[in-house]
C-alpha cells in the first residue's frame, strides 16, 4: 500500500510501515512544512492514503468537498 504520512504523525510510524513493506511518502523526512492542501492533493493524485493526526483534513473533505 501507499501512504503519505504527516508531519504531526510521527518518524516512528513512517519507518514502522516501511519496515512493514509499504511505499511510504514522509512529510516529516521528505517535504517538511507542507500544506495539508497540497499533502491531499498529492494523495488524490497519485492515490496514497493520508496518516494523520490533524483534524483540518475534515474539514477539506467534508466542508470544500475535496475528495478524500
């Protein structure tokens, strides 16, 4: 599987799912200080799952219906 994992997630989980065989995109160690709004774009794009603990990304889905 692919997954973006964001900055406020941790280093410890990216490393965890990539020992665990997952292609994985770390905000933290690859592109620190994205936004979310490019972090779910990215994710649509090129359809990785986002791993995060901010609360905002709601609100991009669910209030500017940008699809998850």
């Amino acid at each position: 599987m692919r997954f973006i994992v964001d900055e406020c997630t941790g280093h410890a989980v990216s490393v965890w799912l990539k020992d665990q065989g997952h292609e994985v995109f770390s905000i933290y160690d690859e592109k620190r200080g994205l936004d979310d709004e490019s972090i779910i774009n990215k994710a649509n794009l090129e359809n990785y799952i986002v791993i995060t603990n901010d609360k905002d990304f709601g609100e991009f889905v669910f209030r500017k219906n940008i699809p998850p």
